[in-house]
C-alpha cells in the first residue's frame, strides 16, 4: 500500500505515534510518505521504503502567519498525484482532518479519489477541539473522514460525549517497539547520576501545563527528605524555567538533572526505578506506556485513558489529580519495599508486552484495508 502519513513534527506523542507507526508500515513493505513541516523527530530517512516531503511556506509581506492549512493540503495533494497514494493517515485533528478534506476535494476535482483516516490524539479533542475557534471545522472534518480513530476507549467516548460526531470511531491503542525499550541500564550512567546508589525518578513530556510538571517537582522534594534520591527530566517546554526555579527555592537543584530534548529516552528509563505522570489529563500516556516496557512502574494520576495502561496496585499507582502527598507517599512505600519493587518491574513489563508494535500496527494494516474496501477503492 502507498500510504502518506501527516504529523507534526515536534516531540509531542502523536509525532511519536506516527513516526513509530509509518517506520513500522514501511518495514512491513508499505510504501511510507511523510509530510510534515520539518522532518519529524524520530524519523530516519536513510530507511527502504520511507519517504519524506517537507510543507514549504511560500512567505509575502501581507502575511502575519504563514498558511500552513493552505500549503499543508497542496503538498498533501501534490505527494498524492506523484507518488500515488492509495491511503492518507492524518495524526491530531486539528488542522490535519480539516487539511485532509481540501486535498481530497481538490483531487477529486481532478478525477482522483483520497480517502483519509484520522486518529484523535488527546488535547486535540479534549482542550484545543473543544475551543470555539476550531469546533465545527473540526467535528465537520472529523465526520468527513473515511476512518477515525482513537488511542483509547476513554478518548474514543470523550469525543462522542462533546462532539455531534456521527459516523464510528475505532480504537487502536498507541503501541511500544519492544526491542528499543527493553534495554540493559548502562552502570557508568546509573554511577554517573546517582553514585550512592540513589534511587532514581524519571519525568519526560513536553513541559505544557497540561503534564502538571510542578507537581514532579513537588513530589519529588518530599521522596527526598525521606530517602536519598536523584530526579531527571527529559524533555522541554513552557514550564521548564519555572520547575528549574522552584528546584532551586526547595534547595534539590543538586538533585535534579534536566536533561533537555533526548531522544534515546530507553537509555534513561533503563536506569530509573520509578516514573511519575502527575497529567491534568491524557488520553493515552505514551511516555507511561515506554516506561512499563523498560520495567519501571508508574505514578500517574487517574485521568482519562490512563487507567487502561496503568493497573493501579500492579504496574504502579493512580493518584487524585494535584494530590501531591498521596503520589509522595504512595512512591515512598514502592521505592521502600525492594520485593514490592521488583514484583511491579516484572507486571509493569509484562502489561506493556500486551501493546507491542507486533500486536497493534496489523491493526492499523487491517483498519486500512477496511476503510478501502468501504469506499470502494482497491489497493494499488
Ligand atoms: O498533548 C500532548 O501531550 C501531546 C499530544 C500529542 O502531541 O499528540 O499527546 C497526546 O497524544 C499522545 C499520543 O497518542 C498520548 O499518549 C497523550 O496522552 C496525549 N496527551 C494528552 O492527552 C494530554
């Protein structure tokens, strides 16, 4: 199949999903064609079967902001014509469902038919979606598509409770490549960060406020003066100065590394003992899901589709939103008790192997082919 797969490119998690996703297709012999505004993060190029098409912005004086809708669906339609897709998969629905509808009307006025899929990732429905400004392009767009959809029951519900969505949404949960994340830790690292055999806290997300990244660091400051311990921080974003500054008003600066935009996030999870998710809301938790597969448990809060992957008691805990002494206190006693530990690694591990890339890109394959059936296009 010839599939063009638009994203955006940023360390967001449906950037991730869709990378991961397209790099997986294109390994299974699908031709891939990304289009996206700069190469998105985790994409290798130099890989058979994988192509990548940058949306240019053609800049005049008269505009303010570039438009990316407008340049978006040209490329869309350009890479459509040239390269013969049979298939465009559109992640985050704002504004890629909306881009998708124009380009597939534009080529219909040139006699070719573009069925598009788009997958609802989180904020795109449950913060930005629902903002006046977007809404009713967005549910138009949405209900517009051939497929649609969602990384999880909780997400898939969500939308149909705020939206008048009228035609089915698919779930296919966001998946893991098990072979990246189970990694052995590297000791001079885990030397390295914690010499005295500290044990070691993981954050990573793109710092909005949405991931509550405060309250890490509130959690945090109270697990150490409890025990000895190190916190790193993968990733960046609007809060980071002000968890930098609050790090220093507690007095844990010299126990908290802020290890900036990483990419191999495994090398860092291999050598922690416990992740913390403290999220306002989210509808998957793709870095909790990372997390289990490198046997590190989780503290989450229970918000969305979260309890789906993290089994409270199991693979770690869920925690009341903003309830930064139940999520301290809850870390406390895991991190204290060396065979409870070791049982939720082994758990945390084994529920991440339920959403292995194996398990869930066939999924994918087989929605594709639905979709192509019911609009009556056969595969090139
Ligand atoms: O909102 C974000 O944190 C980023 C967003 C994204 O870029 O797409 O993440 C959403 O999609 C991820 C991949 O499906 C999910 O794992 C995240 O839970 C979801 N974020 C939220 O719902 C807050």
């Amino acid at each position: 199949m010839r599939i063009g797969i638009v994203c955006y490119p940023t360390y967001g998690g449906s950037g991730v999903v869709a990378t991961e996703l397209g790099k997986a297709l294109a390994e299974k012999g699908h031709e891939v064609h990304f289009i996206a505004y700069r190469t998105p993060a985790r994409l290798d190029t130099l890989v058979e079967n994988v192509f990548y098409h940058e949306v240019t912005f053609a800049d005049y004086p008269l505009f303010e902001r570039a438009p990316y809708e407008t340049a978006l669906s040209s490329t869309i339609v350009d890479v459509a014509r040239f390269a013969h897709l049979d298939l465009l998969h559109v992640h985050y629905a704002i504004p890629h469902a909306a881009t998708a509808f124009m380009a597939q009307q534009v080529l219909k006025a040139q006699g070719l038919f573009l069925p598009y899929i788009t997958t609802l990732h989180g904020t795109d429905i449950t913060l930005v979606g629902r903002d006046a400004t977007y809404a009713s392009v967005m549910t138009f767009s949405i209900n517009q598509s051939n497929g649609v959809t969602a990384v999880s029951q909780w997400l898939r519900q969500e939308t149909l409770n705020n939206f008048a969505i009228t035609r089915s949404i698919e779930v296919i949960p966001n998946f893991v490549d098990l072979r990246r994340f189970r990694k052995s830790p590297k000791e001079h690292f885990r030397r390295a960060i914690a010499p005295r055999g500290e044990k070691i806290l993981l954050h990573t997300s793109n710092f909005r406020k949405v991931k509550r990244t405060g309250d890490v660091v509130e959690i945090f400051y109270r697990i150490s003066k409890q025990m000895p311990a190190r916190l790193l921080l993968v990733g960046d974003g609007p809060e980071r100065q002000q968890a930098e500054q609050r790090c220093r008003e507690l007095g844990i600066s010299d126990q908290v590394v802020f290890l900036g935009k990483l990419d191999p996030v495994e090398d860092v999870l291999a050598i922690s003992d416990l992740f913390l998710l403290p999220s306002e809301t989210e509808s998957f938790g793709l870095a909790a899901l990372e997390a289990m597969a490198c046997h590190v448990p989780v503290i989450a809060t229970k918000v969305g589709g979260l309890p789906e992957i993290v089994l409270d008691g199991q693979t770690g805990y869920l925690c009341a939103v903003g309830d930064i002494g139940d999520m301290a206190a809850k870390a406390l006693s895991l991190l204290g008790d060396e065979s409870r530990l070791k049982q939720f690694r082994a758990q945390a591990a084994a529920q991440a192997e339920r959403y292995d890339m194996h398990l869930i890109v066939p999924r994918y394959e087989a929605y594709y082919m639905t979709v192509l059936q019911q609009a009556g296009v056969s595969e090139r």
